[in-house]
C-alpha cells in the first residue's frame, strides 16, 4: 500500500521490518528494490540504483509468487534502463507536447 501511494521511504522503511520474517523476505526485498529505483528516479541519487540492482539480484525469480516474478522483471528491466539514462528523468506533472526536433 505504501508502495503504491508512492511513500517509497515509508515503503523501505516498512519493508525492511518484514524481511527479518522469512516467508516474507523475498516479498520485503521486492519492495525495497522497486521503492529504490523510484527514489533513484525522482532524486537521481546513484547509490540508490545501485542498492536497487543488488536487491533484484539478490533475489531468485523462481522463487518468488508469479505476479511478483512480473514484478522482479519489470523491476530488473527498470534498472536496465535507467542505467543506460545520462541523467534520470524527472517526473514531471505536466506532459510536453512539444514536437521533437529531428536532426
């Protein structure tokens, strides 16, 4: 629910409560994974990309329920792309409807 309405903080903080129960540490570890590569995208903090991928790392898809292993992909191709970003995007309220240039 946290996660959700967008309290990533209170997600992590949440999230790091339940991981020291094992039947939900993979759940808890999904959590923080996602909620980090949220803050990565709206505060462009390195690190927390990069304690995003160990989180997804960390874990094995295989083990996980089937609509959390969609969400460990969606997660990991998250990261993926977000690597390869210069600068994360902000998000922003307002949608540009500017038409690109084209070279």
């Amino acid at each position: 629910m946290l996660y959700n309405s967008g309290n990533f903080e209170e997600s992590i903080a949440a999230a790091a409560s339940a991981k020291s129960k094992p039947p939900a540490a993979s759940s808890a570890t999904l959590i923080i994974a996602r909620s980090r590569l949220e803050r990565f995208r709206t505060l462009g903090d390195a690190s927390e990309l990069v304690a995003a991928r160990a989180e997804l790392a960390s874990l094995n898809p295989r083990n996980l329920a089937p609509q959390e292993a969609i969400e460990w992909q969606i997660g990991v191709g998250t990261a993926l792309f977000l690597e390869n970003e210069p600068v994360p995007r902000r998000r922003s309220s307002r949608a540009s409807f500017r038409p690109r240039a084209s070279v």
